[in-house]
C-alpha cells in the first residue's frame, strides 16, 4: 500500500508551496544517490519523495489527491495522472531543486548519465464539460464523448537543434565582480524542446501539428458530484517532436437537475402527492427512481406532510460508504373546483369531529418530523 504523500515528505495538508519545496529538496539531498551509492533503499526514497513533490507541487494534482488520495491517480479512466517516477524523469523533471548541492550537475557520473537524454515535452491538457443525469450519478458506469486534440502531422518530422545540441538547455558563463558565473536557461531556438521542426506534413501549423477529432470513453464513478473532475491520462494534445507525451483530457462534470427527485448530499428527496379518498382510505403507489420501480404502501388516515425514509434507496457514496436514502415527502391534493354534489358531501361532514384536525399525542408536529429528519 501506498504510504501517504504529506508523510513521506513530512509536512502537514496545509503546507505552502515553498514549504513542500524545501521538504522535498530536503529529502532529496538525504536520498540522493550520490550519498548513497548502491543503496536501493535509499533510491527508493528517493523516487518515492519525488512522486509526492510531483502531485503536491501541482495545484490541480493536489486538490485531487486530497480529496481521493491515491485512487485520484489508478487507472487509465481515473481522476489519474500520477504514475511512479525513474531515475531519469527526477533528474530532467527536479534536477535544478538540488543539483547546486551536487557542484552544479548532479555529483557522480552516475548522476550526470541521467541529464544527458533529450528532454520530454508535455503536449497541454484538454478541458470539456460533460453533462450528466441523475441515473448517470446512481448507475455510474460508461460514457463516450467526442473531442477535438492536436496530433502530429502525417509527414511531419523533427532534427536535433543545433543551437543547444538536443539538451533544451544554454549555459551561459559571465564575468562579474564576485568572479565568473555561469547561468542556465532554456534554448531560445527550441524553446527548451531540444528538437526544432524539419519538415511540415500537410495542413499543419507551425509546430507540424493538426487538429483530429477523437472517441474517448469516460469512465464515471457512481456517486460523483457537480464539479468533479475526471482525468484521462494522455488523451490531451500531443506534444511537437518524437519524444513528447500527449497531455491528459480533464472532465469537468455537470449534474442536471432532475425533474422529479431533488438531491441533498447523498439523499433523495421526492414529493408525493395524493387525494383525500387515498389519504383517507389508503393506497398502494408505484414510484419510477432511477434505480428502479419501487412500491409504497400508505396506510388509511395518511396525513399530508408526514415523510417516509426509504433506507440505502438514495444516491451510492462516492468512497464506496453506502447508500443515501429515499425520502417521501406525501402531500394531500385539495381539489380547487367541486361540483354539487361534491360540496354537499363536504358540507353534511363540515362539523363531524371525526373530520376535525385531532393530531393527539401521537402525531408529531412538522418541525418536530423535520427535527428526526436531520437527527
């Protein structure tokens, strides 16, 4: 099992971005493999810090990590993005966090080895909104959506740059007053990519690349809410030159409200409405949810306003805590027009008392029924 990122780094959930730096730099300097030659536990702390500072470096990562943990980040069709580190992608990813330590490089040539491969290019993410229903939230399940992602053209090649040989990267070395100083900083040809464009494929921008529309499949949790945000690693852009990775696609959903159920948390909430005949005689009522038909039983003398708990028959918790409930709010009809005969029924029974509201001890008050409601 995973061990939690905020521990393996030391710090607390409501750490600044400057304090999760100087944590992860700290426990670099003392994992680095340079101090530890041949240690394999070391190297696996060492990677294990650098993929908690990946996802708590990251505003987005974080906020998902802190609200999923670990599974923000399983599977293709997760809230995913998260993946376990190598050597290589630490040392081109975080290499500048701690490489003054090491004599301006990374120490050993073990170290240095790592640096010398191109640098790998991220394509940019993708943002759609999906809209879905309440069934959708319920069921959880399958959903294919249709986008439109930058890929490379058909024909389109790239070459080493020839100003930075393929690393991404100037030095530059000035004279000052303390002696000289040497500065590193992105190549202004490639723009830090290591390649630059050889030739264009047919209806490509400058960077080689066209827009081709796309199937993606969406995986959608049961329970999830309005404004969740689903990740679907590399179905993003692509990335210009041959060692990019496409950028992820990130779902941001909708919930529509429902015409008949309204929810509250993980809780339905359904109004149903009945006549006096039913009220009084009692009934049998089938409801349509969008889990299913369900069959209520009313008894004779059912008054308006009373609420029936319909247990485990709501929405599925999104951490998998069970179900919400069904709740039943009845409402007595009280027909507007009567014609003769109707008001003279009502008229003989005007002062029957058993037509006369005698709630006794028995029956609770609404805001007593509101108080076990939330109890």
């Amino acid at each position: 099992m995973k061990r939690d990122y905020y521990e393996i780094l030391g710090i607390s959930k409501t750490a600044t971005a400057a304090e999760i730096k100087r944590a992860y730099r700290k426990k670099a300097i003392q994992y680095h493999p340079d101090k530890n030659p041949g240690d394999k536990e070391a190297e696996e702390k060492f990677k294990e810090a650098a993929e908690a500072y990946e996802v708590l470096s990251d505003p987005d990562k974080k906020a998902r990590y802190d609200q999923f943990g670990h599974r923000a980040f399983e599977g293709p069709g997760g809230f995913g993005g998260g993946h376990h580190m190598n050597m290589e992608d630490i040392f081109a990813q975080f290499g500048d966090i701690f490489g003054d330590i090491f004599g301006g490089g990374f120490g050993s040539s073990q170290s240095r080895s790592y640096t010398r491969r191109p640098p790998q290019v991220r394509g940019a993410d993708l943002r759609v909104k999906l809209k879905i229903t309440l069934e959708d939230i319920i069921n959880g399940g399958e959903k294919k959506i249709k986008i439109k992602r930058k890929v490379k053209a058909p024909g389109t090649t790239y070459q080493t740059c020839h100003q930075c040989g393929g690393t991404g990267k100037m030095t530059r070395v000035t004279n000052t007053i303390f002696g000289r100083m040497q500065t590193t900083g992105t190549c202004n040809v490639c723009g830090g990519t290591g390649q630059i464009l050889q030739s264009r494929g047919q209806g490509s921008d400058a960077n080689g690349m066209i827009l081709k529309e796309d199937i993606v499949s969406i995986k959608l949790p049961k329970g999830v809410r309005n404004g969740v945000q689903l990740r679907v690693g590399g179905k993003g852009n692509e990335a210009p030159g041959t060692n990019g990775v496409a950028g992820d696609l990130i779902v941001q959903l909708v919930e529509q409200s429902d015409t008949q159920f309204k929810r509250e948390g993980n809780n339905l909430h359904y109004d149903l409405y009945i006549s006096i005949p039913e009220a009084v005689l009692g009934t049998d009522k089938i409801i349509n949810t969008p889990s299913g038909k369900i069959k209520l039983h009313l008894e004779p003398g059912t008054q308006s306003g009373k609420i029936l708990r319909l247990k485990n028959k709501g929405i599925p918790d999104l951490d998998g805590y069970g179900n919400g409930d069904l709740l039943i709010n009845v409402n007595v009809w009280i027909p507007k027009k009567l014609d003769k005969e109707q008001k003279e029924f009502f008229k003989k029974h005007f002062d029957n008392p058993d037509f006369q509201p005698n709630p006794g001890k028995s029956e609770k008050s609404f805001f007593e029924k509101i108080h076990d409601l939330f109890s």
